[in-house]
C-alpha cells in the first residue's frame, strides 16, 4: 500500500548552509533495466602521435536486454583528423612538396574505425548507499541533499573486436624498405609515415555501478539518481597490421623548375616488426532517464614498433532510446529519517 509518509532530509549548499526539504522514495529498483540506445556525438577525439583527430564522428548503441548482458558498438569517421604538421602529405606552406620526406602511396580522406563489443555480467550484488539527490542548480551553487538508496554492483568479462584504418605517423621508428633510399638515405628523411590498417581482438574484464532512485521533493517536483558508469580494462590482441607501401619525395636539384619533384615508390619490409599485444582502459556512463553519455578511455594500438602508438580518447553523445520515466505526484515513502548536508 502506496503512502505519503514525509521524509525529512536536509537540503544542502555546496557553502553547507541547510533547510529541511520534504521528500517521498518514489522508486528504488537498479535491477531488470533494459537499455536501447542510439549515441550521436557531439563531440568526440582521439590525441595521439600518430594521427591526432579533434572531431570524430562517432555513432554508436548500446543495448542492454538483461542485467547481465551489455552489447556496445561504433563506427567512427576522423573528420577533424590529420591535423599534426606532417599529416599534409608533405605541403609545405607555400603548397609544394617538402623534400626528403616519405609519404603513403594511398590515402584515404579520413581515419575509420569499427568496434563492437559485448560484456558479460557473471557476479551481481546490491549494496545500500546514500545516493545524492540534485534539487536545482544556481549559478555555480547546487542544491542537493542524500537519500539511502540501492546500487547495483556487478562484474564482468568483456569480448569484442575493432578494426580500421587510419594514417599512420610513424615518428623515430627504424624502418627497413625494399631498397636503399636515394641520395643521402635514411639522414635525409625528414618524416615519414604510411596508412596503418587493423583488425584487434579485445578480451576484457568490467566493474559497473547502477542506480535507479526516483523521488518527489516538495516543491521541485519529481527527481532522480540513475545511470551506469562502467570502468573497463581490455587487452587487444593483433589479427592483423599492415601497412601502405610509400614514397619517397625528393627535390629535383639543379632542375630549371624548382618545383621540380620526384616520387621514388618504396616497399616496407614486412620484417618490420609490429607489436602484437595493445590494450585500453577506460569509463563509460549509460545514461537511463537522462539524454548525456560520455567515455574516456586511454590505450596503446598495435602498430610499428619504435613509433608513439599510445592515445587517450573521449567521446561526449547524445543518447537516445527507451528512458526511465516517472510522473509526478506518485510516492511511496520508507522510513523517517535525517540526512546531513553534504558539499
């Protein structure tokens, strides 16, 4: 049987002032949500050495039929890519070839990548905690109080796999060609880099923490704290890494025109050796009533060995789908209590 039993709590000031706020437990139930969800991105980047991007269009889901399955997936296009001085195929700023440097025979427009992985939840356990309840927000100043509330904590193994194709700056590594470089050799490259083209196994393990509080606050209406952040370590495994042959362009000296170049096409050795073993980790919020998601993630791809294959991406979407959603005025309270202010 519903009631309206008034829960006395504190409502709180980031400055830690308080005044009581009369609050029903509407819902408190992490368990049995379903999430399907459509990620546009608003704004997401991936910094690195070897082809830093600072837009990437990155579309996604997330599908969550069960607590103890979660199917995540994304392709994304680099479309702020290739923004390191050397990703211009060599353009000096005059709009020439630079001399002495080694470009890839092909180039596509833009990096692409797709991953698609799945986590299994094996072990799951329900833990009480105060959870924070915001009431408004003015200005820099937030108003809040903490209810006891349920978190659902769960653990899992994650498996997946990503693949794609992006250029490839390949820095101070020692690179061996089919043959011998013109004129001066290796001293007279002054950069060098390819198209790298993957495909990486990725087994995991996951932590992740749900919520799904809804109360009503006298006077602010219906409020909520609900979500899943994910934390995530995974290990990719090498399937395949191969790279573009290249040329190397060289000015033609002595030449009337003195825009005069020549392309020499060179082989990469398939001797150069690769690593065969990456990783990330990272967080991951799921929104389940809200429309904002975000990852972070730091790893190291499977690339030339020598060259920087370490990055650090974010990702900030819109996401869309199936929300949790409570109407106003239903309460069903628990117990009488105090909650302290908290900053």
């Amino acid at each position: 049987m519903k009631s309206n039993l008034i829960l006395f709590l504190f409502l709180g000031l980031t400055f830690g002032s308080s005044a009581q706020v009369n609050v029903s437990i509407v819902k408190d139930s992490p368990e049995d949500l379903s999430i399907y969800r459509i990620k546009i991105p608003l704004w997401c980047g991936n910094l690195n050495n070897y082809n830093t991007s600072i837009y990437d269009f990155r579309l996604g889901v997330d599908i969550q039929p069960m607590d103890k399955l979660l199917i995540s997936g994304d392709y994304s296009i680099g479309i702020g890519d290739q923004v390191l001085p050397e990703s211009s195929a060599g353009l000096a700023s005059t709009g020439y070839p630079v001399s002495g440097i080694i470009v890839p025979q092909t180039v596509m427009a833009s990096s692409r990548q797709l991953d698609v992985q799945g986590t299994y939840f094996f072990s799951s356990k329900i833990r009480e905690k105060q959870l924070a309840i915001t009431l408004k927000s003015s200005g820099n100043v937030e108003y809040f109080t903490t209810v006891p509330g349920q978190e659902l904590v769960r653990y899992g193994v994650r498996l997946g796999m990503r693949g794609g194709s992006t250029w490839y700056h390949m820095g101070d590594a020692d690179i061996q060609y089919s043959e011998d470089l013109p004129q001066m050799g290796e001293e007279a490259v002054q950069d060098k880099s390819t198209m790298l083209r993957y495909r990486q196994l990725r087994v995991g393990f996951a932590y992740a923490r749900t919520t799904n509080l809804w109360v009503q606050a006298e006077g602010y209406g219906m409020r909520s704290n609900t979500g899943t952040l994910m934390y995530y370590a995974d290990l990719f495994v090498g399937m395949k890494s191969e790279v573009d042959d290249v040329y190397f362009l060289e000015r033609g000296f002595g030449s009337e025109d003195s825009n005069d170049y020549y392309y020499y096409a060179l082989e990469i050795n398939e001797q150069n050796e690769k690593s065969k073993l990456g990783f990330e980790i990272g967080l991951q919020l799921l929104p389940t009533a809200g429309l904002i998601g975000y990852t972070v993630a730091l790893g190291r791809i499977n690339g030339i060995k020598g060259s920087s294959n370490g990055y650090v991406q974010f990702g900030l979407f819109l996401s869309l789908g199936n929300r949790e959603r409570m109407k106003e005025g239903s309460g069903e309270s628990i117990r009488e209590f105090d909650s302290r202010p908290r900053k």
